[in-house]
C-alpha cells in the first residue's frame, strides 16, 4: 500500500464508506493520512448524494490506535504544534459535514484513534473495541481534540479520569460513558452500513438540520438554542420533504424523500 492511498472512499447508494488503510501500523495516523481524509472530505463536499457516512478503519484488528507515534518522535515543539493543528483542522471538517457520519470502531480506537472517533456524530462499538487516551503513557496529552470532545461526550470525571490514567475501556464501559453509542455484536462495519441505511432513508433535509441543531447549539445557553431550534424547525416546513413526509403518514404509505 502506498503512502499516498492510505485512505480510500467507497459508496453504497446514499452511504459513503471511508477506510484509512494502514493496517501493519494499526491505522495510525500520520500526515498521508491527514491528506488523504483531506481529499475524501473534498470528494464528499462535492457530492450532493451523500446522505451519511461511515468511517472504518482497515484489517480488523484497529479502528485507528493513535497517531504514528513514530512519525512524532522527532518533532520539535512548533512542528508538533502544527500536526495537532492539521489533525484538529480535519477532525473539525468530519464533525462538520452536514450529513452525519458514523464512526465502525472494531478494535483499537487510542489516542488520535478516541479523538477521531468522537469527531463522528455516532460511534459503534464491536465486541472487541478499546477506548483509551493513553498520551500520558508517552509524555503527551491528546492533541487532536481530544481534552476538550471528551470532557463534552462524557462528562468532567470521565474524561479526567481516561486522560489521567491512560486506561483502556472496553465497548461496554465505553457505551455507560456514553464515548459509544451502543456496541454491537458481529461484524461492526456491516452494523455501521445498517445504520447509515436506516438514516440515510430518513428525509435527508431534516436529518442535517437536527444534526445542526444539536451541534450547533450544544454549548450554548437553552433559552438562545431553543430559539435556533424553533427556527430550524420552521425551516423543515419550507421543505418538499416534510409535505411528503406528513401526506405519507396519513395516506399510511411510505415517504419518498427527495432531500429537497
Ligand atoms: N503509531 C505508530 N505505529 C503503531 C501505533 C502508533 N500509534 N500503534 C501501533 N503501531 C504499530 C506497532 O509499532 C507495530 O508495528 P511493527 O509490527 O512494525 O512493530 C504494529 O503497529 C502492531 O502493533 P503491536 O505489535 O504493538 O500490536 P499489539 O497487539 O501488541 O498492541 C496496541 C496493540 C496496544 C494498540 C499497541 O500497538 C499500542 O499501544 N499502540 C500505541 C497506542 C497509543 O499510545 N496511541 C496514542 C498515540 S499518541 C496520540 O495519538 C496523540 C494524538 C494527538 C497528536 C498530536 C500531534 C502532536
């Protein structure tokens, strides 16, 4: 596998499926990396036909187990300042897409890996999936986000305690923290089509103004997010979408969604 295909992009109808496919270094992220979900993510900004997305990483036995702690041990300190800077920058645009995408985490998911994951709207856990921020164990913290979108998923004391520690947690304690969405059994990308699927038959407009709405207002005071709400809610109804949506529901049949 050459350094400059080290992510690759699939579709399957309205899903997008994306591996980064470094699997004799478990995934881990270096800056061929960061280029290639660059380019993906400019493929998929182009392309009005994704619904929603899945991120994999390849040969089973990681999702993504950091970034390439070889590639980092010779950076100076502005160097490294500015690969945490590259990497926050493309974890940024993926938690940015409109479409919701979905992070397949079957293995390791460590250091950049945790941070890449939660930089996903959703993320499923197979039997064998290990969560961790184990920077302390090298000298580091998390660089790519991951001090402030874990502290945001799981809460202060969660988040305190997988920095400080370096502790690795299996599916189910990543599912209680809520780091996980659920955990799955069997194959953990073939689960993570399923449920790209099922979103991806949802009216399209509707399911990027929740993701907006969620996002976007996450932080921010109830009164004034209520208020984007309630706007973005209007918004639905200047949509061809919600007019099939509710006429299906009372002619008891099944919408078809034109995104439009
Ligand atoms: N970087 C580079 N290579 C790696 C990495 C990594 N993060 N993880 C695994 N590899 C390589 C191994 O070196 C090994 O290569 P080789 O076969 O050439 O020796 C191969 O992948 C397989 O790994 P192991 O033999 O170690 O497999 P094990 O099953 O024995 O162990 C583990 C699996 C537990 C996942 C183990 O590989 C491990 O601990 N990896 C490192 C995990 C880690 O510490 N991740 C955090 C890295 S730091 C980070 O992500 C900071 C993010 C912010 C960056 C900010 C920029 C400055």
């Amino acid at each position: 596998m050459s350094e400059e295909n080290v992510v690759t992009l699939a579709r399957d109808g309205a899903v997008a499926i994306i591996t980064i496919d470094r699997p004799a270094a478990l995934n881990a992220i270096n800056a061929a990396v960061l280029d290639g979900l660059a380019a993906v993510l400019d493929t998929l900004e182009a392309d009005a036909g994704v619904r929603c997305a899945v991120l994999a990483g390849a040969g089973g036995k990681a999702f993504v187990a950091g970034a390439d702690i070889v590639a980092m041990s010779t950076l100076g300190a502005v160097e490294a300042e500015r690969f945490a800077g590259r990497g926050q920058a493309i974890l940024n645009r993926i938690a940015g897409q409109a479409f919701p995408v979905i992070a397949a985490v079957g293995g390791f998911a460590l250091g950049g890996g945790c941070e890449l994951a939660m930089a996903c709207d959703l993320v499923i856990a197979g039997e064998k999936a290990k969560f961790g921020q184990p920077e302390v164990n090298l000298g580091v913290i998390p660089g790519f986000g991951g001090t402030q979108r874990l502290v945001r998923r799981v809460g202060m004391s969660a988040a305190l305690d997988l920095c400080l520690t370096g502790r690795i947690v299996g599916a189910d304690e990543a599912v209680r923290m809520g780091l996980a969405s659920q955990k799955v059994e069997g194959d953990v990308l073939e689960a993570a089509l399923g449920i790209a699927k099922t979103i991806a038959s949802k009216g399209p407009v509707a399911v990027r103004l929740c993701k907006r709405a969620i996002h976007e207002n996450a932080d921010g005071a109830l009164d004034s997010a209520q208020a984007a709400e309630r706007s973005l809610f209007g918004l639905c109804f200047a949509t061809a979408d919600q007019k099939e949506g509710m006429a299906a529901f009372i002619e008891k049949r099944a919408a078809a969604f034109t995104g439009a």
